[in-house]
C-alpha cells in the first residue's frame, strides 16, 4: 500500500509567547491509500486543528505534513466535510456542486454530467435544482459530501460531519459514507467523538489524549467493508469487543485528565 | 384569553387567521383614506380662501396642470417646451445614469475597501467626508470644471450615488462568513474566484440595501442638480414655475417626484427580494 499521508513530529500551537495553546503533538502518522481512519478523542483535544494541518488552512509549528510528498494545499488532494454544511445559499445544490466541479477544473461541458453522477453518488438524485435551505439537514450534508467529492480527492477529511444530524439521519448517513470512500484507493481521516461511529466507519482508529492531542492508542478494525447489512455487522461479537477495546480507550485519556486535575 | 391560546390552539387559529386576513385587507385601504382625507382637508382650506389662489391653488387646480402639462399640442409644448413626462424621462435618465456610475464605483471601491485593510483606511474619511457633503454644495465646483451640459449634472448624482454603496460593500465584504470563504478554499478557489464566486455573492443582500440608499439619494438630488441648466427636467420644471409663482405646476412637480420616488423603491426592494431569496435564510 502506498503511503499517502505522513506527519511527522507534528506539534502544533496558537499564539504566541506565554499566550501560546498547545493544540496537537508531538505526533506521527502515516495514512495509507484506501485507508479510513477515524480520529475519536475528547473535546478540545485537538481533532480540528489535527484535520486543518492535513488540510493546509495550518501550518504546524514543528514537524512536516506531506501528502503525497508534498506540503498541502488547500482544494489539492483533499476534499473537506465539516460540521456544518457550509453550501453557498446563493446558488441551489447543482450550483454548488457545478462550482466545486469548475474549482477543480472540470471543463464546462462535462460539468453537468459530472454533477448527475455526484448527486446520484450521495444518493440526492433529482433535487439538482433546490435551493439549499428547502432540503433538510442530513440532504444538506449529503450535498456538501457530493461537493467535496467533486475534484476525486485523494483523500476525503471529515469533521464530525454527523454530529448535529438526528440518529437515524446520522446512521443512514453513516453507511452510505462507508460505502462510498471504499472505492479505488481513497484515503479518509473522520474526526468524531462517538465511539460507535469510529468502530463502524474505520478500518483503523486513533484515539488522542487530551490536548495538546497526541496517539493515545491506535487500533486495527478488521470487520468486512461490504457484504454484512449494517444491523448484522453492529450485532457482531467482533463488533462489540472492538467498542468495549476503543471505549476503555477514550476512557483512559479522561482518568489521565482527572488524575491531573 | 390567552390560557385559552395556549390551551385550544385549533380554535383560536381560526380567528387569528381571519384578523391576518383583515389586516392585510384594511392596510392599502387605510393608507388610501388617509389620502382622501388630506386631499379633502387640502380641498376645503383652499376653498376656504385663508390664503389667496397663488399661494394654496386648489387640488382640481393641480389637476387641471397635470392635463395641461401632458399635452404637447397645448400651445407650449406641454410646460416651457416639453411636457411633464418628457422632463420626467430626461430626469430619471440624469439619475439612472448618476445613479449606475456611482454603483459601479461604489462597489468597485467598497470591495477594495473591504479586501484591503490599508484601502479602507485611506479612502473611508474620504468618503465619509463626501457623503456628510450637501449636493448643492459641490455643485458649483463641478460646473466650473466640467461646465453646464448634462456631465455636472450626472457627475453630481454620481457623487451622491457613490458614497453609501461603497460604505455598505465595504461592511458587507468585511462581515462575509469566514466558513463560506474557507468551504471556498478547501473546493480550490483561488483569489479572484473566492471573491467573485463568495465574497460578492454573500454581500449582494448588505450591497443592495446600499444601492437603494444610494438611488434614492440619486433622486433627491437630481432637482438640485437641475438648478444649473436644467430647464428640461422636472426639477428645472418647479424652479422655472417658481419663478412665475406657478404654485400649481410646483405643487404638481412635487407630486410627480414623490409618487416616482416612491414607485422606484418599492421596485428597488422588490428586485433585491428578487435577486437574494436566500437572504436571512442562512
Ligand atoms: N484559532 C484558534 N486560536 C486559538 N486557540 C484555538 C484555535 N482553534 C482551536 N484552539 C484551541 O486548541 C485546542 C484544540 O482545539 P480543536 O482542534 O478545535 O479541538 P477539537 O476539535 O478536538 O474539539 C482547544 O483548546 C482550542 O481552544
Ligand atoms: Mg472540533
């Protein structure tokens, strides 16, 4: 497997002087092609800014990130998912989409075929023309998936995208992201902070301390990407185990927080 | 009443739903009354002959100038050689003209302003200043410069126009959403596409807002403009009747400006509901 994404020694901090916040590190990581890895840690324990370093909106203090041997740069390689939608109210959901795809440099006549396929692809066919704020929340950030999948990134970055989606809209969600980033050697960095969803989105997980965010545990999930119905595969004992295994995790970095205290 | 409310809600939604209705109804009617009244008041206090005719015509009066000044078989060409809707036309030309310049610079320069910290903090008392300027007051300089042909008159709507679009781009450029910006970013925008793409589009509400202050600043100015040469406008229509104490041909002009005042807001408004739907929605 190619590796696609390296950190190394990555620290990373706000501020400056005595002012100065330690967000992130020291921290090493490599990510390879095909990759999904879910980052679970607490609050405040630096997931964000660990996602925009991988990003390029930061620059880390110290340390290098390389993807794929190179510096990132923002809308290279990578395509971004966060919290909150984020789609352009100005333009209606193909709008948003057309954008993303002319961004990448698309040329304009395969702009709308391209858009059919990304609307099909999160599964929005036929709401091209809606305006953004009269379809719901859970298809919003359907769109924004469509959008940051526009440029075929290398790499797919996703800030607890789900969080302030209801349940059910979350795990439908859910098994429709795991299904699509599996595809020809897609690489996926998922930041959340519910344990369920790392076990069931991940092929690996890394949980962090407390901030400043360093490799508290780094887990292998070796449950079958396609094949097993999503209820089938969270009733597994396999399934199970790996949430109890992640859980005493995340568990630890809070006891080392308390301890500290 | 209001346990009621809270506690029936099925059936007091019934009532309330009428008394939506009925406001609804009773608002362009009430406006429409009070209109009547005014004119009746205007009517019996001119009838009343407190003041003489030349002072307080009567509305029939008034009237009677509206037929006479439209007709351009009257003997003078409407008034003083053009008729009413002609000088309307030539004026409301001056202040698409003035008021379209001065968008384009405006939004030119509130974009500058907005993008550009040290722009803003080079032009803004500039602007400021203009702004707090009266028309009328510059109006002399630009006469001498640029003479008594339509380029003073268009230059100072233009100056008028300019100031409020470029003060609201300004703001609305600076208070974009730094997360549309960023979503932007992370797609591949680069420069120019970020602004054109994210930064116009999410201030166009904020800008629009400037662009109706600013025509109806345009507007009001225009009878100032048209006291230098301006004998075809309807401005230089009220100052040429005001000269020979025309009080009818002044109260008709005055009635003219406002109604299209009013009219041309109420199409601004309409057209900015029309081009930002999404306004308030995000
Ligand atoms: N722009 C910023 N300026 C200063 N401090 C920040 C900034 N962004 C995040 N932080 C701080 O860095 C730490 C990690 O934040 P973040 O990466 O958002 O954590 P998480 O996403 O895990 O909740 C927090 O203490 C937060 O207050
Ligand atoms: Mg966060």
């Amino acid at each position: 497997m190619s590796t696609l994404l390296t950190l190394s020694g990555v620290q990373h901090h706000y501020g400056r002087g005595t002012r100065a916040v330690a967000a992130v590190g020291p921290l090493d990581l490599h990510v390879n092609a095909g990759e999904f890895v879910v980052v679970v840690g607490p609050s405040g324990s630096g997931k964000s800014t660990l996602l925009r370093l991988i990003a390029g909106f930061e620059h880390p203090s110290t340390g290098t990130v390389e993807l794929a041997g190179q510096p990132p740069v923002p809308g290279r390689d990578v395509g971004v998912v966060f919290q909150q939608p984020r789609l352009f109210p100005w333009r209606s959901v193909d709008g948003n989409i057309n954008a993303a795809l002319r961004w990448a440099g698309v040329p304009r006549a395969d702009r709308a075929a391209a858009s059919v396929d990304l609307l099909a692809k999160v599964g929005l066919s036929g709401l091209g023309a809606r305006r953004v704020w009269e379809i719901s929340g859970g298809q919003q950030q359907r769109v924004a998936i469509a959008r940051a999948l526009a440029a075929r990134p290398r790499l797919l970055l996703l800030d607890e995208p789900f969080a302030a989606l209801d349940a059910l809209t979350r795990e439908r969600l859910q098994e429709d992201v795991r299904t699509l980033t599996n595809r020809d050697g897609q690489g996926a960095v998922f930041v959340t902070h519910s344990v369920d969803e790392a076990v069931f989105l991940a092929t690996r997980i890394i949980v962090l301390t407390d901030r400043p965010g360093r490799i508290a545990a780094d887990i292998a999930v070796p449950l079958p990407r396609t094949g097993v119905p999503a209820a089938e595969l969270r009733a597994w004992p396999e399934y199970a185990a790996l949430r109890g295994q992640v859980a005493a995790a995340v568990r630890a970095t809070l006891t080392e927080v308390e301890e500290r205290v | 009443m209001s346990t009621e409310v809270t506690e029936r809600p099925v059936v007091t939604s019934r009532p309330r739903g009428s008394a939506r209705r009925a406001r609804v109804f009773t608002r362009p009617a009430l406006a429409l009354l009070a209109l009547l009244v005014l004119v009746g008041i205007w009517q019996l206090v001119a009838l009343a002959r407190i003041w003489p005719e030349q002072l307080l015509p009567t509305p029939g009066q008034v009237w009677h100038q509206l037929l006479v000044t439209s007709d351009s078989g009257n003997g003078q060409g409407g008034y003083g050689g053009s008729t009413l809707w002609e000088r309307l036309g030539v004026s409301l030309r001056r202040v698409a003209y003035g008021s379209v310049y001065g968008i384009g610079i405006g939004v030119g320069l509130g974009l500058l302003m907005g993008l550009v910290p040290a722009v803003r903090a080079t032009v803004e008392p500039l602007v400021t200043f203009l702004r707090a300027l009266p028309p009328l007051a510059y109006l002399s300089l630009l006469v001498i410069w640029f003479g008594i042909d339509e380029e003073p008159k268009v230059y100072l709507l233009m100056i008028a126009a300019f100031p409020p679009v470029a003060v609201a781009t300004a703001a609305a450029v600076t208070g974009v959403n730094r997360q549309y910006v960023e979503a932007a970013r992370a797609l591949g925008a680069r420069g120019w596409q970020v602004v054109a793409s994210v930064i116009l589009p999410a201030s166009a509400p904020e800008i629009l807002t400037g662009v109706r202050l600013a025509v109806g600043i345009a507007y009001g100015s225009v009878v100032a403009a048209e006291t230098v040469n301006g004998a075809d406008g309807i401005g230089g229509m009220v100052l040429n009747a005001q000269r020979y104490n025309q009080t009818s041909v002044v109260i008709l002009g005055l009635v003219v400006i406002g109604v299209t005042g009013l009219l041309i807001d109420s199409l601004l408004v309409a057209l900015s509901r029309l081009l930002s739907p999404w306004r308030g929605r995000a």
